[in-house]
C-alpha cells in the first residue's frame, strides 16, 4: 500500500465530491480490490468515507466533515500541469504520465478543458533540438541511481582532457542554461562535485547502495557558481547583431556605441567552455581583451580555418 496514493485518493475526494471505485483503480492503475482496501485505511486514519451502492453511487468524504475542499485552485494546477509538461517531454517511463492523469483527475469536470487550455499556453521543451541518445541514456541511468541510492562509476573527462575514473554517490541532477549535470559525492575527491552529461565518457552500474549524506544544496550551489573563476570580456559588435547578441548577454552589458558598432562586457568561466561561447554567434561578434581570451579564439579560428582550408 503506497502512501502517496493514499494522499491522492484523498485529493482527489476532497475536490470532486463523488468518485467511483472503478475511476479511482484506473487512475492509479490497480484493482477496485486495492482501492477498497485503501479507502479502508484512510477510514482508519480518521478521515470519514462512506460509498454509495448503484449505478449513481461511488466514494465520497462525508460532507460534516470541515475539510476545506478548495485544496488547489485553477491557478494551482494549471502551474503544476505546465511544469510537468517540461518532465514529460524528457522522461519516456508512466511516472510522469500518471501524475498528470492524477492532477487532471481532481479537476472539476466542467473546468477541465480551460485548465487544459491555459496549461498549453506555456510550454517547457526539456529535450535538445538534435537528438542525443547518450544523454537520454545517462538520465533514466542516474534517475534510477538517484531513486535506489545506487554507487555510479563515472569515466569522466575534465575541462583539460583528462581522464579519471570516479566513484559517485548520485543525489540529484541540474539543469543549467539548457545543459544537464549530475550532482553527487564523488569518493575519490571526497567532496560534492557537479559532472557535465556531455564529458561523461561511459557510466557503469556497481549494485552498490549507499546511506545519503546531509547535504545542503543551497549553499553547494552558491560557493560553487560564485567562487568559479570567471572573467570579464570585452565585445564588439554591429548594431545589426545587437538583438541576437544582447538576448543572450542582457542589455545592461552595453557601454558605449560609435559607427555602427556596439562595446560591451559580459561575464562567463574563465576556462575554454567559458571563450567558447562567444563562437555561438560567429563572425557577429569580436572579443577585444583580454588579450589572452582574443589570442585563444584568434588561434582556434585560425585552426578552423586550416582545418577547412585543406
């Protein structure tokens, strides 16, 4: 007996005031025997219930009982459909799904269809525009590792190119400027590290569970994004760029602006993912200092260049 779905059969009573036994198994995909057996420990658990024989009948909370059935409003669940709409476009197992389904279930059936509509207004598109297998693959791997508190042995490749073999406590995974991360203890540098998907080389399983550590992610994330090197560069730019430049940069970077052309400073890690954004927008864009960031580019252009050239 899940008590999740113990909560939501609740839910779901409080906010449609009758419900058959046959709708809740579908729901929930399990028999009317379970959701008998259910509605019994909720019973138990000193919430009334009382069910209706008949065609017209089904399951119900007793209406003396002072419960405020206005648990979620159409605010509520609109957000909640529209944020796992972004889950559904990523995951491809029933957990997602049936969520949904169960959400949709507490809506009133005259509402359905405006909560429908509004949650199609925003949409959250997790997926990457070129299909990538590995990616996908890695998720439902540390998803499940997460879950089942499973050790993961990571064939990672650093910033430099380096190889190493870690060992990892997986704990949660990121989302970060449409790049996805896992976040876990790594146990060969016995701290809390942040592993890109796209340097992973290979992920094994080992079977191996582990006791969770207290870890306060709050504070992980802040000393890890503010005490990251980062540098400050200079750019320029034609004015026939500056709404493709400035939707990525923000337009608060802009200094100054002289025949045409734009200076601007913008802020990224100091390391070569870090310069390597500025290639995004090609030859609509100039770095002009530091000096060690404009002659990196200038080499790796150079590079390109003679790589095509032959």
């Amino acid at each position: 007996m899940k008590v999740d779905r113990l909560i939501s059969i609740i839910m779901l009573l409080l906010q449609r005031k009758t419900i058959t036994a046959q709708e809740l198994a579908k729901i929930f995909e399990v028999s009317t025997r379970t959701i008998y057996r259910d509605i019994e420990a909720i019973n138990q658990a000193g919430i009334p219930i009382i069910t209706y024989p008949g065609p017209t009948g089904g399951i119900q909370i007793m209406e003396e009982y002072r419960v405020d059935k206005r648990l979620f409003t159409i605010s509520d669940l609109t957000s909640l459909l529209i944020g796992l709409g972004g889950f559904h476009s990523l995951l491809s197992d029933s957990a997602v799904n049936n969520t949904i389904a169960k959400i949709k279930g507490m809506v009133p059936q005259d509402q359905i269809k405006e909560i429908e509509q509004k949650a199609n207004e925003i949409s959250f598109d997790m997926t990457p525009w070129v299909d990538d297998s590995r990616q996908g693959s890695y998720f439902s791997i540390f998803k499940k590792a997460i879950s089942e508190r499973q050790i993961l042995i990571l064939e990672y490749r650093n910033s430099r190119g380096s190889l190493s073999i870690r060992e990892v406590e997986p704990y949660r995974l990121l989302n970060k400027n449409q790049v996805w991360y896992l976040q876990g203890y790594c146990l060969l540098r016995n701290e809390l590290r942040t592993f890109r998907f796209y340097r992973i080389e290979k992920v094994s399983e080992t079977y191996k569970t582990f006791e969770p550590r207290q870890i306060d992610f709050s504070e992980f994330n802040e000393n890890f994004y503010t005490t990251a090197p980062k540098v400050e560069i200079t750019i320029r730019f034609h004015e026939d760029n500056k709404t493709e430049i400035i939707g990525y940069c923000g337009d608060g970077v802009i200094e100054s602006f002289k025949d045409g052309y734009y200076t601007a400073k913008i802020i990224t890690m100091d390391n070569e993912d870090g310069y390597k954004t500025l290639f995004q927008f090609g030859d609509k864009c100039q770095c002009l200092e530091p000096k060690r960031v404009r002659d990196y580019l200038g080499n790796l252009s150079a590079s390109i260049a003679k790589l095509y050239a032959e």
